[in-house]
C-alpha cells in the first residue's frame, strides 16, 4: 500500500530535479522509479530526457564558438599585420647592395652513389581490445538475436532479444529501455534499420513481420515471415522468410509478395539464408532435408533455386541442417560462404 506514494514522491522529486536542471540527480530518481515499475506514468521518456540532456556540454554551446572564431580572427591580424607592413615598405636595394653575378658555374657534382634509407609507412594498429558498455542487467537469461545501430547517431543502438522483446539505448550502451510497444510476441529472430530513415526498424518475431516508423515506439503487423533481408543498395526491398517460404517487398513493407515456396519443388526447407552485398536480387540458402544438402543460389530474387556446394555425407556423417550461412564480397567481386552444420 506504501509503494505507490513513494513512487509519486519520487516521480515529483525527479522532476524537480530536472527542472533544476540536476541531471544526475533526476536520473537515479527516476532509474529508481523504473526498477519498481518500468511503466509508472512517463518516467522512461523523463529519464531519456534526461540522458539526451545531460550529453549536452558547454563545449557544444555555438556563442562559445562564436566567440572563438572572433578571438581567433584578431590573434591571426594581430600577428601578420606586421609582416604585412615589412612587406611593403621594404627598400629598393642600393647599387652598395647589389653583388655582382659570377662570371662561372661552380662544377656539376656527381651523382651521390650512397643508399638511402626507404621511410616505410607504420602499420595502423587494430582495435583488438573491447570495452564493456553495458553488464546485461536489462536482460537477465536471454539470448540477444540481433543488434542495429543508427547509422546517423552511434549513440542510438537498438537490440533483440530471444524471448523479451527488443530493447533501445539513447546513450552508446549504457542504459537500455523497452522498445517493443505493439509486438504481439516477444520471441525476436531478426532486427534491420533503414540506412535512410533510421526511425524505420523491422523485425521478425514468431507471429510474423512487424515494422515502426517511430523509433521503437510503436510497432504494427505487416506480414508473414520471422527472418528478415533488407537489400543493401535499396532499404525499400525487403525479404521475409519462415521454414517454407520467401516473400518479398519492395515499398519497405507495404505490398508483399511470394516468391519461394518449399512445397513447390528442391531445395525443400530453408535452414539458414543471405543476401548478396552488392546485388539485391541474389540470394543464397542452406537446405538438405528433402533434397541434396548443401548451399542453394537465386539470381533472381527467390523464384528459383540452382545448387553451387554440395555437403558430401561421407565428409561429415549423417547430416541433419546447415546452421549459419554468411556471405562475403571482395574488391573484385568475387563472394565467399562461411556456413556450419549439425549432425
């Protein structure tokens, strides 16, 4: 009966706080709030307020740098503005001045024959080393299936989880908030981001295929499928796939069409799929139940299927599905699949 007052008391506190303009206070007031109720009245939008907030630095205040830009003008004609007038009132030489012009050329010097030394460039080191940004307190026994980022602010990251939704950080990381207002189910497999509109998400859960245009605020159903391809030179065309078939769209979701079914004819069952980087219309899966085990590609966009790798039984036993495919693509143009199986 006591825990609904001090939640008030705490919500009223926080937005004090906020309107005093002491970020760090409001935001464990409300971190607070949000532990005992993640939905009591708006404090995850306050505390994202608060984040967004409180990234703010003098340092991005443009009369700051306004004022630099004045300062830097006067400090630059403070020191040329001398030289400027030696410049231009520098004396004609007298004929005192003037020395005479040799009469000869000193001889040519030979060639040096002594090596020198080549300057070779420094490699540049490789970011080996991995920060924690974030301890996964959020997400507590689950598996994340998918993480996006918001190719226009970093800081923006968007994750998935196997079985508690998708969640969303402002902040690189640091705290994450639901974002998965709409999903009918919260078994995530798949999570894309429009590298043009980076409001626009799609995800593919066990009850199919559901799009935002707000940021993960709102979620609605716009089709079957719970695996999903966006082609990477247009984000308008999509793919959706279940265990039995493809479907394709290509006005970011608003028309779908099929264009693979399993019960048609081999390669049977999809197990694992991708797409090629650079052209949107190939496609390659992983299929072996019903017909020959191996890797299948589609020039075409899925409407039909030729084998480029089969998996020999006698390499690896008694074969049962492929587990993982990935794609890759060269300077020259030439791809390479990396694919594990399961026996």
């Amino acid at each position: 009966m006591n825990e609904q007052p001090n939640l008030e008391r705490l919500y009223q506190d926080a937005k004090a706080a906020l309107a005093a303009k002491d970020f760090e206070r409001a935001s464990n007031l409300l971190r607070q709030i949000l532990k005992a109720d993640v939905d009591y009245k708006d404090a995850a939008q306050l505390l994202a307020r608060v984040i967004k907030l409180s990234r703010r630095r003098w340092y991005n205040d443009p009369r700051l740098w306004g004022a630099f830009g004045v300062l830097l003008l006067v400090g630059l004609g403070i020191y040329f503005f001398p030289k400027l007038q030696g410049l231009y009132a520098r004396q004609a030489p007298t004929p005192a001045m003037i020395r005479p012009a040799l009469t000869s050329s000193p001889p040519p010097q030979p060639p040096s024959t002594t090596a020198t030394a080549t300057l070779l460039p420094k490699p540049t080191p490789i970011p080996f080393t991995w920060k924690r940004i974030s301890i996964g307190q959020e997400f507590k026994r689950d598996t994340t299936t998918a993480i996006v980022i918001d190719p226009k602010d970093p800081e923006v990251i968007y994750a998935s989880m196997e079985n508690a939704g998708i969640y969303k950080s402002i902040d690189g990381g640091i705290s994450w908030r639901p974002a998965h207002q709409g999903l009918s189910n919260t078994q995530v497999k798949s999570l894309l981001i429009d590298s043009q509109n980076p409001n626009i998400l799609y995800t593919g859960t066990m009850d199919g295929t559901y799009k935002t245009e707000d940021g993960g605020e709102n979620w609605y159903r716009i089709a079957e499928g719970t695996y999903l391809l966006m082609d990477p030179t247009d984000s308008a065309h999509l793919y959706a796939r279940d265990d039995d078939g493809i479907y394709e769209s290509t006005d970011q979701g608003k028309n779908w069409k099929s264009v693979y079914s399993s019960k048609e004819a081999c390669p049977g069952k999809i197990l694992s799929w991708a797409i090629h980087p650079k052209d949107g219309k190939t496609l390659f899966i992983g299929a072996g139940e019903e017909c020959e085990a191996g890797i299948y590609r589609s020039t075409d966009g899925g409407h039909t299927w030729a084998i480029i790798w089969r998996i020999q039984p006698t390499e690896i036993g008694n074969f049962q599905y492929l587990d993982a495919l990935a794609i890759g693509v060269d300077k020259q143009g030439n791809y390479y699949i990396a694919t594990t199986w399961g026996l």
